[in-house]
C-alpha cells in the first residue's frame, strides 16, 4: 500500500480530497491529515507517508517550506501541491524546490489520480536490484550507468493486435542489439521499453551513449517501418544513482511534445532559458494592447510570439507553460475590464483541461491561438456595440443641435472621451471628421429651405448655424459648385 496523507488549512478541502478518489482500490492508505505545515511537519517524520498532497499557502509553515526541510533532512516523500492561479509564481517556486506536481483548485479527480498513480508506479522502480535483473544477474555497486527510454507513438489507426505485434518486435529488436554492448537490462513497463546499460569506464558508456540510441532507432525502423522517441539520461556513478538515471529518461521525453516524435532526446541538467520572467510581463502587456488597438494581425503575432517564448522561460515545462498560458488569458481578461470593457470571461477551468489533454506542442499552441481569438472576439464584439450607441448619440445630437454652435469638446464629453481622441474616433467611425460632418448636415439642410422657401440668405446662413451669411454663402459654394442664389436660380 501507499501511505498518504493530505495537508490543508481548510478541513473541508481536506475531507474532499479524502472523498474525491476511492483511495483504497488505488492501493492508497490516508495515514493522517493535517490542517496546518508544523502539524503536517510533524506527521510526515513520524508516519513516513510516500506522497503528500498539501496546499501551498498555509499560515504558519508554507508548504514550500515544509517541503525544504524535508529536503534537508534526507526524507524523501513526494509532496503534490494545490493551489490557485492567484499563486502561480508560488506554485513555480515549489517545482524548483522539487515538488513532484501541483494541480490548480478546484482539484480534477482525474489530474489528482494520475499524479498518485505516477508516484505508485515509481515506487515500484525503487529497487533496481530486483526491477531490472537479467539472466539472475545483479548491479554492481561501482561503475557507471545510463538510461534509454524508448516509446512508440502508434495512434488509433493500428490496431491493438497490430500495436502489440509492433511493441513485441521493437523489444526483441532492442534485446538483440543491446547483446553486443557491455552490461545491459532490457525491461517493458507502461508501453515503454527501458534500456539500463553498464560499464566500468565511462568514456566507454559515453561512446555507448552516441551510438546505442542510433542504432536502436534503425533497426526498429527497418524492421518495423516505425519511428521510435528516445530519452537517453546522463551517465550516473554507482548503484546509488540509477534510479535518477531513470528520472533523467523519463524528464528529457517530455521534450517530444515540443519537438515531435521520432529523435533522439538527451537530458541536460544545465539547460536554461535565455528568457527573464520579466519577459512574461513584457508581453502579457503587450498582448493587452493590442487587443485594445483592434489591430487584428498584430494582436495575433504578438499572441504566436508569446506562444513560443513561453516555451522557453518555463524551460520547456509543459504544466508551467500551460499555468503561463492561462494566467495571460487571465490578465488579459482583468485589463480590459479595468478599461471598462464588460466581457464575459472565459471559462478557466475548461481552458486548463483542454490544455492538459493534448499530447503535442502545436495542438497546444493552436488551441491557445483559438483562445486568444475568442478572447478577441469578445472585446472586439463588445466594443462594436458600444461604439455603435456612442455614434447614435452623437448623431442624435447633432441633427437636433445643429443649429447651435456646437463644440466638438462638447460632444465629446457626451459620450465620455477625450476630446482628441474623440476627433481620431469620430473620423474613423464616420470616413470624415467632425467639422466636415457637421457642415455637410447645415448645408443639406440650408439647401432644402432654399429650394422650397423663399427665407433670405442670411436667414437661412443663421437658421442653420453660421453667424456670417457671407462666409455661409462662401461654404454653399464649396459644397453645391454656385452661391446660395445662382443655385436657386439654375434649379428654377
């Protein structure tokens, strides 16, 4: 059995948990729960449980601080933090204190399972002595190891005989190549084939390290048509390092999800972004405005830009990209409606299943994309709106105050804007500015009392608005090709 126990200041988070999961047909014993870090402290040293799930903001101990004193003190219990997206850099800062997983609040079931089954099974993997053996043949304690995780991505269109035939081969495959190298272990788990090799040297287990993965991948090729992913670990010293060898092959995989399937992937323990978080702010801004701007393509580089440099200042972690992602939407969301823009947000929740569910970068960054879009779109929408009953009011306006004299600082105050953006706004709405507009309304209407009265010209030039019947008189030229009366008098 597992021993667990769950950690939240809340006690109605924690009768959650212990309700969400039939822990005991997972194999899974809740040895204590605690409601704050000194008392999970205390609980963990003495039960010695092989998984914690703990919230992460707790008042007295963090759990972040919980988890380096463990660290300190040698015990090794896997610790699963919940949190929420207000905690998101907290949340980053305990996966580099070497948390196992954090899941977001409201807790998935399905997430939370899977997160204790991973821990399951890699408890089953502590012994290498036994877990790999063959032939009866036992690890030497000195020496150097390395670890190859090999994967098949077959989708659903073979069978599962056909996948079975294919799996079956690729290991017998592996068995016969790995026979001409030194120690080796071959051992199928989770659809997986793990390949632990040995040698006393380890320029010789380095020269291994280049050629073993190349050949594997060929042969399986030529025999089986397909393609094999392949995560190899750095070289380790001793016994006692294998199983973070095995860790190694496990962590460099995640790197098929960004750069596809059918390559070789090495671990880097020195891998780091060129990116500073602050990178993050950058363009979370930047995004922001554009969105404002309504300039379509520029919003969606931005968005395709964000996208990819993400990838990089989350050092190609797939769940602190996906928690990225999600705060942008989030932010996003936050400054428009600061701005006064009334939107209905989009549904997080949904978002961070989604995102979770894909097993490719490019479907994550196209469904991000859609996100983005509809985001957009809710801004974009709802602005049309309102400009639309911002231009009918003014339009309202000037038909009925035409005749006074109208300020455009007046206007614009109608419909609360500044008045130079007003103009900008005005002009961009209507194809001309608010000056040509106005005068355009004063002469149609000079013109028709013209035609049909027999009211004097600077009757007219002060009905519709001009205080000089002259300069009224200049402007009707302008417009119509003739002065006030030569019109009148050609139209006769």
């Amino acid at each position: 059995m597992i021993k667990m126990i769950i950690v939240d200041d809340e006690p109605l988070i924690v009768r959650g948990i212990e309700r969400l999961v039939n822990w005991g047909k997972l194999g899974v014993e809740i040895v204590g729960t605690a409601n704050c870090g000194e008392e999970a402290l205390e609980l963990i040293r003495n039960t010695g449980p092989d998984v914690v799930i703990s919230d992460i903001s707790m008042p007295d101990l963090s759990g972040i601080e919980v988890l380096k004193i463990l660290n300190k003190e040698n015990i090794n219990t896997k610790i699963i933090f919940i949190s929420g997206y207000q905690e998101f850099e907290y949340a980053r800062e305990a996966l580099k204190a070497g948390a196992f997983d954090y899941l977001v609040k409201p807790i998935d079931k399905q997430q939370l399972t899977e997160a204790v089954n991973k821990i399951a099974q890699d408890k089953q993997l502590t012994d290498f002595e036994i877990s790999f053996l063959n032939d009866g043949e036992k690890l030497q304690s000195n020496g150097y190891y390395m670890f190859l995780n090999c994967k098949h991505d077959l989708d659903h269109t073979f069978s599962e005989e056909e996948k079975e035939i294919i799996y079956f081969s690729t290991y017998n495959i592996i068995e016969e190549i790995t026979k001409k190298y030194a120690g080796h272990w071959v051992i199928s788990k989770n659809n997986h084939i793990y390949v632990l090799t040995y040698h006393e040297e380890i320029m010789e287990l380095e020269h291994v390290k280049n050629s073993l993965p190349t050949d594997i991948i060929e042969s399986v090729r030529e025999a089986t048509t397909q393609l094999l992913s392949i995560g190899v670990s750095e070289v380790v010293e001793g016994i006692n390092n294998v199983k973070f060898a095995y860790e190694m092959s496990n962590q460099v995989m995640e790197k098929e999800f960004f750069y596809g399937h059918g390559s070789v992937f090495y671990y880097k323990e020195e891998y780091t972004s060129k990116y500073k978080l602050e990178k993050l702010y950058e363009l979370q801004e930047n995004i922001a405005k554009e969105i404002i701007k309504f300039t379509k393509k520029k919003y969606l580089e931005n968005c395709e830009y964000f996208i990819n440099i993400i990838k990089e200042i989350a050092l190609l972690d797939t769940k602190t990209i996906i928690h990225y992602y999600i705060s942008t939407i989030n932010f996003i969301e936050k400054d428009v409606i600061k701005k006064g823009i009334e939107i209905e947000g989009i549904n997080l929740e949904e978002l961070n299943k989604k995102l979770n569910a894909v097993h490719k970068f490019q479907e994550l960054k196209n469904l991000m994309i859609q996100y983005f879009l509809k985001l957009y779109d809710k801004v974009n929408h709802y602005v049309e709106v309102k400009e639309n009953q911002e231009i009918l009011t003014v339009r309202e306006y000037i038909k009925k105050h035409f005749r006074e004299n109208i300020l455009l600082e007046t206007v614009a105050n109608l419909v609360y804007m500044n008045p130079n953006y007003f103009s900008f706004y005005f002009k961009k709405q209507m194809g001309v500015n608010f000056k040509e507009y106005l005068t355009d309304i004063r002469m149609r209407e000079a013109e028709k009392i013209l035609m049909t009265t027999d009211k004097k010209i600077y009757e007219i030039a002060e009905y519709v608005g001009f205080n000089d019947y002259r300069h009224f008189s200049e402007v009707f030229r302008k417009t119509y090709g003739k002065l006030p009366s030569e019109y009148k008098q050609k139209q006769k």
